[in-house]
C-alpha cells in the first residue's frame, strides 16, 4: 500500500444514469490506487446521482452550467486547487474544452492544441492511428447533396456534432427532424453526415501525462444499452501496434489526461475511428479490475506517488443498477410541479445526460469552437451553379422577364437536354449488352407526360403500366400492345385493353396468377410473377419462403401455365431507401428464388423483369458499376432466359422538370427566416420526403443555389405540413416577387400533384 | 474413427475446467454418438424437400456470408426423434442442435464451401442439465448428457485453405469461437470431423481458439 497519500483530488461529471459520466469510475480507480486518497466529487446538479456514491470524501456542488459565472467558476477552481496544490480530472468533454483555454497546470486534461487539432469528423485520423475515418459530408451544403450522400450510403448514415452527439438517422424527413431536434439542444454546433460502419465496436482508454503514454486498455463491448452505450465488455491489454501508435498520437499533441478513442472494427480486421474523447470514459474502472488501472497511472505520473499495483479481478466487467441512500448534506430537489403541456403532464425524468446542463456549457463556448474549426474559411451561404444549371435555368427567368409574358406562377419548367440524356444513355447501355436482349422500360406512372412518353419511345423503351387506362395513354403516343408491360396490384382485365396482347403480364398473387393462366386466349405472350422482395415486409408481390409457399406457386405454374405462354419473374424494391448495396443482394436473393422455383416447377423462365426506384444521381453510376456484372450473372443462373427488363423509375425523369414559384412575403426583422411561396403541397406532394436543390433567382436574374440553414420556405395554403423546404438558408436580400425554383420536380412530383386552394375543382 | 484422448496434450493445456474423471464418463457415454446424418427417401418426397433447402441456401447466402443466421427463423431448437428424413423437416417447427449442423453443412456445400462436423462437450449446471433431460423425456431422456455435462453438435468452417477453423453455432447462430473459456456455457472438450482428409496436410490438426487441436479425436480444453 502506498504509504504517501497524493494531494486532494476534484473529479468532475459524476452522473450516472444509463449514458453515464465517468466520474464515479475515475473515483473507484483512486481509491483502489490511493486507498487513503481525498477525492471530492464536483458537478452541477444534485440530481447527479454519482455525486452520492462512497467513494467521495467530499462534493463540490455548482450552479448548472447554463447560469453560473464562468469567470468566477474558473477562479473557484483555481483557488480550492492553490489552497490543496490538489489537482484536478474533469469528466466532461466540453468542460476540459473550457478548461484548456485557460491552461492551467494542476488540470489533468488535455491542451488546447489536442482540442483543435482533433476537431470531429477528424479526418486525417490515419495521419495519426492505423485507422481510417468514414466517409463524411458537412451539413452546410445543398440539401440535394446531403440527400445523394445519405442515398449512396444506403441510409445507413449518422448525423453528428464535432464534440458531442450522434443520431443513426433513417430518411429525409427523420434527418431534418433529428437535426432540428440537435439544434435546439447544442445550439450552432457545425453539424456533419456519416456513414455508419458495420463491425464490432472496439474502444481504447488511455492515459497519458505531458506527452507521454502511461498506459491504455482495449476493450471490447459485448452488451449495449439502447442508446448503444457500453454495459458489459471485456478488457485485455492494448495490441502492441496500436500502443505504439497512440504513443506517438500523444506525444504528438502533448496531451495530459485520460482519453479514449472508439473504433468500429469491420470484418476484414479494420478500424474505423468512430470518436475521441478528451477524458476517461465511463467504464474505467472495467480496466481497474482487469488490472490496468490508468487514472492510478496519470496520479502516480502528476505526484510522482506511486499508486498500489492491484492483480485483475476479471477480464470481463459488468454494470449493475444498486441503491445507495442519497447524502443528507446535498438531499434531493423539491418534487417536481406537474404542469399541463400540450402533449400531456411534465414531471423531471431520467436524464441520460448529465442533468447540470453541459448542452449550455456548449452552448456558451461554441463560438471558441466554431471558430477552431473554421478559423480559415469564411461560412459557406450559396453553392455554385453548375455551368448545366445555369443553362436550364436562366430561360426561365429570360421567358418571365419578357414584356408580354403572362405565364403565372407556379408552373414546371421542362427542360428537354435533360429529358433525354437519360433515355439515350440506358438505351445506349442496352445495346452494348449482346448476351442476352436487354430492354429498358419506361414506367408510366411515374410521369405519363406524353413528352417523356414519347422519348420512351424514340429510345427503345418498352412502356411499363400498372392500369389499362396507363396502357391505353401509351398507345395513343405510338408504343405498340406487344411491346408493353403489366405490373400492378390491379389484376390485368383482357377487356379493357380490347383484344390487345401485351409482351408481358405479371401476378401480385397468387389469386391474380391462377386468373391469368386460366385466361384464353391469353392476355400476354409472356406471364410471371412478381415476387416479394425476400424477408420484407411489401405489400406487394408473392411470397416464396416457406417450403409451402414454393410448392403453391410451384404446382399452379406447372399445371396451369398454358404450354404456349413464357414464364417471366419480376422484382421490385426502392435502391433510394435501401441503398445499392442492399438492392443488389436482394436482386441476387430475387434471382435464386426464381432458380429455385424453375427447378420445381420445370418451366424456363424466359423474362427477368428487375426495377427500380433509383434517384437519377445513383442510376448512372449503378449503370456503370454494376449492371453490366448483374446481367452477366442473370444469364450464367438463367441460360435459357430471352430477356431482361429493367425499370429505373423516377431515375429517368425527375430531373427533366423544375417547379418555378414566386415569394409572396417574408418574414423576420434581423434575418429573413420564413418566406411563402405561391407554390405549395399540391404542386410539390413530395416535398418533405426527399431533399431537392432550391434556387433563389432576385430580380437581376441573378441565380444562387441555396444551402441548408434555419429558414422555412412556406407553401400557400392553410395546412400545417404544406412547407416547401425546412432548414435552409434564406438571402439576406430576398424580395417579394422573387422566385424560388425548385429541383427534381419531373417524376412523382408531376404525376402526383393535384389542384387544391385555386378555387378549382377536381373534375 | 478412433476416439482417445492425446496424453501428451492433456499433459500441456491449461488447468482443467471440468473435473477429469467426470469428463472421461462423460466422453465414454457420448462415444456412441456420431455427427446427425439427414436420410432422405428414395422418391420425389425427399427429393423436392432436398431440392427446396438447397436452393433457399442459395438466397439467403445471396444476403448473408455467415454460415446459416437463418434457421432459428425456420425452426426452434428442440427435441428430434431419429432417423429424420428430409420431407418431415420440411413440415417440423423443432430441430436439434444436430439437425440444425447438419442442415448447415449441406447449407453451405450448397454454395460450395467445405464445412466439418463438430462435436462437443458443454457445462451447465446440473439444475439446467435435469431441465434438458425433461425436456428430451420422450426422445431418448439424458443420452446426451452427463451430470453438468452436455453433448452438443456444431460446425466447423476453414478460412481459404489453412487449418485455422471458426465454429459456428447454429443452434443460437453465433460463434462459439468468443464463448466462455470456463464455467457456464464453456466448452470443455471438443472433436472436429474430417472425412475429406483436408486436415492431412497440417499434420491432421486444427487451430482454434489460437490451440491446436487433432482431428478426429476428443481434445479436452
């Protein structure tokens, strides 16, 4: 035992609810060093349950960080530290920030330099640790382009702040949400996306003094709670390697403290830096009891007392939820007053986080760190046009400005080069493809614009319908009955298409599949089935799971598909939700259910009908990088197949059209943060599902593309969720009569407007 | 296949985990059993159900490259009367942990990856153990298991061509390679089987859990 005690200690951050602080572990680890040692326990609020735990001889109680003086906080601390020569480990990141700008020598944390040359996402992590960081976007941009980055990653993508907070986010509308909910919280904090990395979570605490590296812990989680925080793990010796590397980590920044780097480790081995901590974390004293006890290391290197070596307990470590009667010298707040709110009764709860407020404390010190991490670059408003977008645009605002123009607003503006460039490339596509026929489709609903109908046409494009009437629209433009394709929940009724044959007709049931065999003569040279996409939960298609449902489809094909009638299989599923990578192992799945199923029913399947749903930014690179490669497979898994089919859906035209709106007023006396639009909802349908580009064209027609921010652009009629754009960045010169034009208006958004608020009726 | 327990082995593990003797019983009693084998009939019944297990392998290693995280979604574990052919699986709610290895080899050869058969030895506590027995009463009771000990079937899969295996658990679809060393749920002897003689050129021995292990025989842990 160590016969010297080291002076008194203050050990910040003590909460611990289930995101606990680290304090009360920082504290166990003393004590099991200095068992004689005077720790005093400091936080914000008597709510910190930490703050009574035994393992605190003493508790600094404070004001909560959103209120107290912060200059005479810092004198506080330096005077208890004077009085003591004690020292002090702060267990909060955003308080070792604050600290470090006052630098003060008795403070066990890291410097300032530590602080800014590690700024979150800390992309050049590799200069530093065998690791890489995961692709990442800052928010400040085109909201088109957060959308592209987030759909390229499949939505598995997490919205983040530079020093503390991260939320898995799901879809657009979830995203502004979440991101509007982490704005309130931490205030201007420079948020930015990243992809999520699948593997194990690893992490590494260490501690280090002046540079040097005292000692680290690897530690594996093996149990999470929701909030995906640690709850059980084991601790083994840091590797060697990665040792050497945060040694030289270190004593590259100088850093003082404890600190932990958090990693996802992916299946071939490699770490992904995930975040750095500026402290030691939470579950320290899980490493105490595997025998490396680091916050007993960075003492023992401040005092130079030695701290009592102890054997490890075990290698592995749990939680436990105990409870310890609370001190009489700091008893709980009065019960809360239970008030009516809008969405029922408000009593205090749990807080995860610390209950002192260390969002204010962030909010109070963000402009130090807005201006770390930005200190070279000036605050980004507007994006540049491209040379394309100037070209599209800048029409609109020439045909407006002429004298006898009498064009109202809202309307679409069809822009024909990017109409077509689409068609032309995927029909250029096709007829590299010699293995097998390869045919584009054209799905009608998407836009039955007869403009696009007709370029359909033009390029070789089959058209795809999911009604009669659809099939009919298309006819009328020029496609040809044998050409078109049926593929709708609507079962196919011969009649209405009067007398026509189709190329081919799909089933969405099973129901709908004994109809169209049993049909005579048959609507379709071909017939198929839509398939389910495999373990999801679709609405749409047969499913072909169990060994019962294989059978059922099975027999019916066997025994019913008449003789002269093709077998066709088709899959559909939206890239733009899943992503491509999710898309392509369900299409790989999609195609050995229909291997299987023409081995047990021993029909040829002669059609491969695959879509859809990609945005028109993914279409062109999938192309590229991997339909070439799916075809190939389609024709190894199926030899006797004639043709594959795809439908690229909204990929093909919802760039060709942009909704031109005009600013019926805006709001807002230091900065303008709402406009409203004459456009709304009925023109715009989709408007909150899916980001899109906004372009702001003043009455010079100059041109600017907007960035995301905290505007609102409002639509025109009397419904709470009729908003065109949240989250933007609105000109400080915005005008009435200005127009605001909005982007990937040319798919959904066409077909599925409607008139509503015009004093028009629907006919 | 010639069941021993290497001397020389024993002599240079870690301290047992399972009291020696109660171990030896225990492998005694289990020496009877061999790795599950799926019979099938002789007519379109097995062969469809065959044909059917084969070719969803194929889908779901379409969106997966673990050996089979599907079969808990298809079948509980529990007790199986044998022999089992493979049209009553198709129609069966509850596997065993043999039928379940089984169907994973088959699962992956269907994909063309080797895989092995693995027997094992597993401690619980006796409580849970009688609990195993009750639950298999009208199956044959505590064949497989003696006094805190249990037999238990997994699968072995290669990385390339080394000697360095991964065992996948198929009854609670994870790897054992992270289990307990001891105590509760660890795993005190094993025997990997190699009829393919893949391990022939690595002096018949395998590796894992970073110990070398010799095929075909038990290697107590």
């Amino acid at each position: 035992m160590s016969a010297i005690n080291p002076p008194p200690i203050i050990i910040s951050s003590c909460h611990t609810g289930s995101s606990p602080a680290p304090g009360v572990g920082i504290a166990r680890s003393i004590k099991a060093g200095y068992p004689n040692s005077v720790l005093i326990g400091k936080d914000q609020s008597a709510f910190s349950t930490g703050l009574h735990s035994p393992y605190f001889d003493d508790v600094w109680l404070t004001r909560p960080w959103g209120n107290i003086d912060l200059d005479k906080h810092l004198i506080q601390i330096k005077d208890r530290l004077d009085a003591t020569s004690g020292f002090f480990i702060p267990g909060s990141d955003f308080e070792a920030r604050w600290l470090a700008t006052h630098n003060i020598p008795s403070v066990l944390s890291p410097s300032l330099e530590a602080f800014t040359s590690t700024v979150k996402p800390f992309a050049n992590v590799h200069e530093y640790l065998p690791s890489k960081a995961p692709a990442f976007l800052d928010l400040k941009t085109d909201p088109r382009e957060i959308y592209n980055f987030a759909v390229s990653n499949g939505w598995r993508v997490w919205l983040k702040g530079p020093m503390m907070d991260a939320r898995k986010v799901y879809n657009w509308p979830n995203l502004l949400a979440t991101w509007d909910g982490l704005l309130k919280t931490w205030g201007r904090e420079h948020f930015f996306l990243q992809k999520e990395i699948t593997g194990l979570d690893v992490t590494v605490a260490f501690s280090a003094y002046k540079g040097k590296l005292l000692g680290a812990a690897f530690m594996e989680k093996r149990q999470m709670t929701e909030e995906g925080k640690c709850w059980s793990g084991e601790v083994n010796a840091c590797p060697a390697d990665l040792f050497e590397d945060i040694s030289k980590f270190v004593e590259k920044l100088q850093w003082t403290g404890g600190g932990e780097l958090e990693f996802v480790r992916d299946e071939q081995g490699q770490l992904w830096f995930i975040d750095l901590n500026y402290r030691f974390p939470a579950w320290i004293y899980g490493a105490t009891l595997a025998g490396i006890n680091l916050p007993g290391l960075l003492v023992e290197a401040a005092t130079g007392i030695p701290h009592l070596k102890t054997e490890a307990e075990s290698h592995q470590f749990t939680r436990l939820i105990i409870e310890v009667p609370v001190s009489n010298d700091m008893q709980l707040p009065a019960p809360p007053v239970i008030k009516s709110k809008r969405k029922g009764v408000g009593v205090n709860k749990l807080t995860s986080i610390n209950p002192g407020g260390l969002p204010q404390l962030m909010q109070r010190i963000s402009n130090e760190i807005s201006i770390s991490n930005a200190k070279d670059q000036k605050l980004k408003k507007f994006e540049k046009l491209t040379s394309e977008e100037h070209h599209s645009l800048a029409p609109i605002f020439e045909h407006l400005s002429q004298p006898n123009s009498n064009t109202e607003t809202p309307f679409r503006h069809f822009v024909e080069e990017r109409a077509k460039a689409p068609f032309e490339l995927i029909s250029n596509f096709a007829k590299r493809v010699k293995k097998i026929k390869f045919s584009p489709a054209y799905s009608i609903k998407t836009n039955p614009d007869p403009r696009l109908m007709k370029l359909a046409l033009e390029y070789g494009f089959r058209a795809e319908g999911i009604s009669a009437n659809e099939l009919l629209s298309a006819h009328e433009v020029g496609h040809a009955f044998e050409n078109m394709v049926y593929n709708g929940p609507v079962p196919l009724n011969p009649k209405d298409l009067h007398g026509n044959k189709i190329h081919v007709v799909f089933a969405d049931s099973m129901e709908s599949l004994k109809r169209l065999c049993q049909l005579k003569p048959s609507p379709a040279a071909h017939i198929g089935v839509r398939l389910k996409p495999f373990e999801s939960s679709s609405r749409f298609g047969i499913r072909l799971e169990s060994f019962e449902d294989y059978q059922e489809v099975a027999k019916v094909v066997k025994e019913l598909l008449p003789a002269d009638v093709g077998f066709a299989v088709h899959q559909h599923h939206q890239s733009s939700t899943n992503g491509e990578d999710v898309w392509l192992s369900q299409t790989r799945a999609f195609l050995q259910q229909a291997k299987l199923l023409e081995e047990l029913c021993e029909k040829p399947i002669r059609i491969i009908d695959i879509g859809g749903g990609w945005t028109h930014e993914s279409f062109i690179p999938f192309m590229g990088n991997a339909l070439e490669q799916l075809t190939d497979e389609i024709c190894h898994i199926f030899p006797n197949a004639d043709e594959v089919i795809i439908e690229p859906g909204k990929a093909i035209c919802e760039q060709s059209q942009f909704l031109v709106s005009r600013v019926l007023e805006k709001r807002g006396k230091e900065f303008i943060h709402e406009v409203v639009s004459d456009a709304c909802l009925a023109e715009l349908p989709l408007a909150v599902d899916f980001g899109r580009s906004v372009y702001h064209v003043n009455k010079s027609g100059e041109i600017a593309k907007l960035t995301t921010g905290v505007g609102r652009i409002l639509g025109r009629i009397c419904m709470e969720h009729d908003i065109l754009a949240n989250g933007i960045l609105l000109p400080e010169k915005i005008e009435e009569d200005d127009l605001l034009i909005f982007s990937h208006a040319g798919a959904y958004e066409s077909s599925m407007s409607y008139k509503f608020g015009n004093g028009k009726s629907y006919e | 296949m010639n069941d021993r327990i290497n001397p020389e082995f024993l002599m240079n593990i870690e301290p047992q985990k399972a009291d020696h003797l109660r171990l030896q019983a225990a492998l005694d009693k289990f020496k009877s059993l061999s790795p599950t084998v799926i019979s099938g009939h002789d007519s379109e019944c097995c062969q469809f159900a065959r044909k059917w297990f084969t070719g969803l392998s194929g889908v779901h290693h379409a969106i997966s490259s673990l050996p089979s995280p599907w079969m808990k979604s298809t079948w509980d574990w529990g007790p199986l009367e044998r022999p089992i052919h493979w049209c009553q699986i198709v129609k069966k709610s509850v596997l065993d942990c043999g039928t379940l290895s089984a169907l994973t080899i088959e699962s992956l050869a269907a994909v063309g990856q080797k895989s092995f058969s693995v027997q094992m030895v597993q401690m619980y506590s006796e409580d849970m153990v009688q609990d195993f027995e009750h639950m298999w009463r009208d199956e044959g009771g505590g064949y497989w298991t003696h006094q805190d000990l249990v037999y238990h079937e997994c699968v072995a899969v290669i990385n390339g061509s080394t000697n360095r295996i991964q065992v996948w658990d198929p009854t609670v679809e994870t790897f054992s390679d992270g289990s307990p060393t001891k105590g509760h749920d660890s795993v005190v002897a094993i025997k990997i089987i190699d009829a393919s003689k893949h391990f022939d050129s690595f002096h018949n021995q395998a590796v894992w859990r970073e110990k070398l292990l010799d095929i075909n025989v038990w290697n107590v842990l």
